[in-house]
C-alpha cells in the first residue's frame, strides 16, 4: 500500500483538537490535552502520541475525567504552590500554573508545584521544557497505576512512576531526560501487543513471577523496574514525593480507585523548579556556562545526550511533516466521525 503524505504539525493539532472538543472538552482543555498528543507524535514519541487518544476518549467516555474542569491556582505567595485540576487532564493544569512557577523561582530560587487531582497520561518532558525556556532547572515526577514490581518482589505494587529533568542552555536545546522508572514505558508494551510482537527480555513477569517476552502475559503479570534495586529505589521516592508527601494516590491507590487498567490513572503530580543563577550568585561562576563544559564534553566523546533523537525528530516533522501510516489515519478519521 502507498504510504501516506506526511501531515503537518499544524494539521495534525488542528485535527486533535477537533476531536476533543467533540468529545465535549472545554476549548482551553481540548487545547492544552492535543498539542501534547502531537507534540509526542512530533518528535517521534509513539508511545505518548496520538496513540493515547483512544484512552483519552475512553476515560471521557466513562466519565471518569472532568471535560469542562477549570484548573484553580492555589498561591499564597510561599515557595509551594498548588494548582486543582478537578479531576481533569494534568497538562492544563500546568499550563495554567506555570507563569507563576516561573515567577516564585525567580524570586526564591526554588519552588514547587504540587498538581492535585489529574487524569495523567502524558509524557514529563513537556513540563522541564517548557521551564528550561525560562532559565530554569527541573524535577517533574508522577506515580501511575500499579504495574511493577519492586526489586526482589513478583507483585504489581509500583507504577511506571516517570522521572524528568530540565537544564537550561544557551542557544542550544535543554538538556533533558525523561524517563519511566520501570525498564519501558507501559505504552511501549502495549505497542508491542497491538503489533504482534514479542517485548525484550527483562522487561516484565508473567502473572506466575516468570520472564515473560509475551507482551499479553506481561501485562497481565508485573513490569520491572530499571536498574534493579536502584530503579525500584528511585521509583519508590517518587510514590513518596508525589503520592504520600502530597496526599494524593500511590500507585496502588489510583489502580484500586479505577478499578482497573483500561482507563487511565488519577492521581497528583509534583514539579520541583529551581534558578541556577539564584544558585550560583555567590559564587561568581555562570552556571549554565559550567553545565556548557560538562555537556559538550559528554558530547565530545561521541555519546549522543538524552533528547538529542527526539529534537532530531522534531526538526524533521517541522520540516517534512509528520508520517503517519495509513491505519493510524484512518483511526484519526473515525474518532472525528464519533
Ligand atoms: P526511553 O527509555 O525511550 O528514553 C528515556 C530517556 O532516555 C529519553 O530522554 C531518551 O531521549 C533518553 N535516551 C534513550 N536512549 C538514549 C541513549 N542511547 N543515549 C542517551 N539518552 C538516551 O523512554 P521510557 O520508555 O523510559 O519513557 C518514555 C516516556 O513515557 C517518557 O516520556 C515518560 O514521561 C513517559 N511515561 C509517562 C508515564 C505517566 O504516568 N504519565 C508513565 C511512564 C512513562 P530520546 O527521547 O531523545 O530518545
Ligand atoms: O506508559 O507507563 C506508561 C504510562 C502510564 C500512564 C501514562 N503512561
């Protein structure tokens, strides 16, 4: 079969759009939730673009989101500041907070954003990006529905809990990494499921708490975390910071509040945002010009940084557009026909 012209950014998010705000989103919403879709499918992030349309209308469809949820910011002037999405979509909730982010960081340094109550589905990467276009360094971390294993144990308890961080740099792109906590992204495994191939070895367990590269007993068994004990580690901090220490869902908690894995998880978010300059001052040294030194050395042994490959894609799609295959087309036009 012929392969499809590519789509433009723009007609791919024109097109997004549309169907969310028929699936009855407020226009601010409908926004916010397609341009992080496309932006995904954009810079080749399959598992976090428009793939995750169809989960997003299966949660509108059950009711379980809030379409027409107005974010409300929570700010009494303090270094954590809070924004209620009211059991809508995190992504505008972020948008709606993120000046006054920015603002609190320039003024102490480092501040908090706490993002209570969100249907979750996207990639953190949007979140350190859009503060690295303001100066600033970031932590943005989530739990998600409980389908990893702790290091050592066989039973879903973790979620794929992703971890993202944001450098700022001078006429270049940030330096950013974001990534699940467990060894791939759920969405990758779902990936493979819908293509009828088998997943990598050490990625997940079947349901007996055997290796499994079938990706159906997969995930119907438990996912691992990277890195063994050093991933379980890190993916237990985030259930810590973002779940207990906010006093929204664990992992576990928000899998038993949905009943189930078919739609996606609620559950709280937390975006630590810091200044390098505030940092620095007293020392005399350009921070971001220290980072230069560090970053282009990596760089100067060959070694590609994160984000590079996903820059490189979104540099094609402006350019050339982005390739959809004919399937996905067509799925595109019946969730408009809905
Ligand atoms: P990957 O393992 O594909 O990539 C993780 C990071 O490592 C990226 O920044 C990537 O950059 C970088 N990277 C990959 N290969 C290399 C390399 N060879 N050298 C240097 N850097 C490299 O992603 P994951 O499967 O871990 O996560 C995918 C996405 O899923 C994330 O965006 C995450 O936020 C999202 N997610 C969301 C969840 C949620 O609850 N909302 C839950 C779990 C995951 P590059 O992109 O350029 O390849
Ligand atoms: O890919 O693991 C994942 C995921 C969970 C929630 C959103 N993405």
């Amino acid at each position: 079969m012929d392969q499809p012209d590519p789509v433009s950014v723009e007609a791919l998010l024109a097109r997004v759009e549309r169907i969310f705000v028929k699936a009855g989103l407020r226009a601010e919403n409908a926004r916010d939730v397609a341009r992080v879709i496309v932006a995904g499918e954009r810079d080749n992030c399959k598992s976090h673009g428009i793939y995750r349309i169809e989960g997003c209308l299966r949660v509108l469809a059950a009711g379980k989101v809030s379409p027409d949820a107005v974010p409300q910011l929570v700010d009494q002037g303090k270094s954590v500041i809070e924004v209620d999405a009211g059991g809508g979509f995190s992504n505008p909730a972020f948008y709606a907070a993120k000046n006054a982010l920015v603002d609190r960081t320039r003024s102490t340094g480092l501040a908090a954003l706490v993002i209570r109550d969100c249907l979750h589905f996207s990639a953190l990467w949007h979140d350190v990006e859009a503060l690295a276009q303001h100066g600033l360094a970031s932590l943005s971390m989530c739990p998600s529905y409980a389908f990893v294993a702790p290091a050592g144990g066989t039973q879903p308890l973790l979620g794929t809990n992703p971890f993202a961080f944001g450098w700022p740099r001078k006429g270049d792109d940030p330096y950013v990494f974001d990534i699940a906590t467990s060894v791939a992204a759920r969405g990758e495994i779902e990936l493979h499921r819908r293509a009828g191939t088998p997943i990598p070895e050490g990625w997940a367990m079947d349901g007996d708490g055997n290796p499994t590269t079938d990706p159906e007993a997969a995930l119907d068994g438990a996912m691992l975390t990277f890195g063994g004990h050093k991933g379980s580690a890190i993916s237990t901090m985030i259930e810590l910071l973002s779940g207990a220490m906010l006093g929204e869902f664990m992992s576990k908690e928000a899998l038993d509040f949905m009943g189930g894995t078919d739609l996606l998880p609620r559950h709280g978010a937390l975006v630590l945002a810091m200044d390098p300059q505030v940092f620095a001052a007293r020392s005399g040294r350009d921070p971001i010009a220290q980072g230069e030194m560090l970053l282009s050395a990596i760089a100067g042994q060959g070694a590609r940084l994160p984000s590079q490959r996903r820059f490189q894609a979104r540099a094609r799609s402006l350019r050339d557009g982005i390739l959809l295959t004919r399937a996905e087309l067509d799925q595109l036009d019946r969730f408009e026909r809905l």
